[in-house]
C-alpha cells in the first residue's frame, strides 16, 4: 500500500487508512458483483499533478519541483489580464466578467487572446492546432475581479453539426488518431444546420464547477449572432472531450447535443 502514496514520506497511519479504503472497495465490488479497477496510480508511481498548471511532476525530486515552480509561474502570467480602454465586455458578474475579443480588435488584444488560446491548447492536448479560420473566430474570455483569465471560449461560424447519439447501436466515428479509443461518443451521419461552433471551451482548474463555462456559452448564445438568441439545437461542440461531453449534456439538458469537427466536414 505504501507504494500507492504520491509522497514517498507518509506516515504509517496514512498507510493503514489506504489500505482499510481498499479493502472497503474490495468488498463493496463483491457485493455489487460488478467488476471494479481500482487506480491506484501506479502508472505514475510518485508524480503529483498541479491542479492550477496541469503539470505532472516528482514531488520528491528537486529538480522537477523546480521546473514546476518554474512552468507554474509562467503560465499563471499568461492568464493574468491587464486590460485596454475600449475592451468589449459582454457580461458582468459579482466574481468577473466576460470579454469579447474579435479578429479586427487592436492588435495587443488579439495577441492577448491567442496567446491564452495557446495555454488552452497546451492543456487540451491539442498540438499546434491553427485556427480554421481565424478571420471568422470570436474569443471570450472570462476574467476574475482579480484580474486573472480564468476561462476562454473560442467560438467560430458553422454550417452543420452531427447529434450526438446515444443508442446502444450507434456507429463509433473514427477519431482524429485512430490509436485513441477513448472516444465517449457516437453521432449521427446525417448533417443538420448550426450556426456557432464551440471549438474550445476551459476553465482554470481550481475555479471548475463555478458555473463559468455555462455562463461563457450563454455570453456566446447571446452575442455571437447579432440580434438573436441561440438555441441549443443551434450551437455545437467540437469533438468533445471526457468533460466537455458532461457539460454539453448538462448545459443542453439532453445527451444528444450537437457536436463538428471531427470526421470529413473538418
Ligand atoms: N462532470 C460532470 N458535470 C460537469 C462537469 C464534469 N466534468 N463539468 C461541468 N459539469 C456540469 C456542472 O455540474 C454544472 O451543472 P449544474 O449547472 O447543474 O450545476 C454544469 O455542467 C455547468 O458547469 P460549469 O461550472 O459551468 O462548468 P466549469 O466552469 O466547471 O467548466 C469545463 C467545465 C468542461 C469547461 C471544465 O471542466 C474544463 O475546462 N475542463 C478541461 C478542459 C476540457 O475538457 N474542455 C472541454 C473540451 S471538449
Ligand atoms: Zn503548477
């Protein structure tokens, strides 16, 4: 059990807590008669992973504790928001508010607002992954009374998406990598139109669970098409990962959302 711990120092009575734990999920499986893996995390046997700046490092190890503090640092700078004159705030809120950063803006704020896309690419795995169109593109950026970006949405025109389905015998669409079977969704091959893309959607690890990704897709649902309100029919989200799929399905109250980009409208 000791070699379950992230630290290699714990103290005898941490241990013998696991292993009560343990020994509980083994017999809550038993009882259930389900099949359980338990993760103990032995694929990363010591690492820790930051939950600020995603980084997964060694606490043990000084060296790695320095790069971390090193990384952590620098990309906490580039979420902090210093702000111009003529920003374009498209929502207020007692913890933040919303900006809206368009292609044409000056030039400070479009850099400002690709260089958070490309800390939120960096997190989402996504490896230089250029824009379809970035003439089309509008950011929004949630920012906190304290002036750091602690979300950012970048949305983009659509015409058509694909519905998510959920009976058992949909058909898996192939993924980007054909090596990547964590795929969570099936879709519909039958196109329907849609007007806004959700192409990456983030929220700052500590400050999830906050309601700000629903605010920022009402902020877009709001603002992206001048004069009228989107429906959820009318917004789609961009391959969606593990947790972006529990939001959409919570946000659009059903499972069966929309999603693009991912198999030939790409
Ligand atoms: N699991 C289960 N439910 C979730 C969820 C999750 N991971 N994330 C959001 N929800 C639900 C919330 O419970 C909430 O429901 P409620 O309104 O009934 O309380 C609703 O969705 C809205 O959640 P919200 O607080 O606005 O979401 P968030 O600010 O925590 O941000 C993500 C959600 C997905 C943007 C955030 O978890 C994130 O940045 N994840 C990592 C990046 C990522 O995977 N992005 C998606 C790429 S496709
Ligand atoms: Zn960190």
């Amino acid at each position: 059990d000791e070699l379950t711990s992230p630290f290699g120092s714990n103290p005898p009575a941490k241990t013998s807590h696991t292993s009560q734990k343990s020994k509980k999920a083994k017999e809550l499986c038993k009882h259930s008669g389900d099949q359980m893996i338990i993760d103990a995390g032995q694929k990363h046997f010591g690492a820790v992973v930051c939950n600020s700046c995603g980084m997964i490092y060694t606490a043990a190890s000084p060296e790695d504790e320095a790069q971390h503090i090193q990384h952590h640092e620098r990309f906490l700078e580039g979420l902090r928001y210093v702000g111009w004159k003529k920003e374009r705030v498209v929502a207020e809120f007692w913890d933040g508010k919303i900006v809206l950063i368009l292609p044409n803006d000056p030039k400070y704020a479009v850099k400002k607002a690709e260089d958070v896309r490309e800390i939120v690419d960096n997190e989402l795995g996504f490896k230089q992954v250029s824009l379809r169109c970035p003439a089309k593109t509008k950011i929004y950026l949630f920012v906190s009374n304290e002036k750091m970006i602690v979300g950012c949405l970048v949305a983009e025109s659509i015409k058509q998406a694909f519905r998510v389905l959920s009976e058992p015998g949909a058909v898996p669409s192939p993924g980007r990598d054909a090596l990547q079977h964590h795929r969570a969704w099936c879709c519909s091959t039958e196109p329907q139109p849609a007007v806004c893309g959700v192409s990456r959607i983030w929220v700052f690890g500590p400050r999830r669970g906050k309601g700000i990704a629903r605010r920022m897709v009402d902020a877009v649902r709001s603002t992206f098409m001048y004069g009228c309100y989107l429906s959820t029919d009318e917004i789609a989200f961009s391959d969606p990962m593990p947790d972006g799929k529990l939001f959409a399905t919570k946000y659009c109250q059903t499972p069966n959302f929309l999603v693009y980009n991912f198999l030939y409208n790409n």
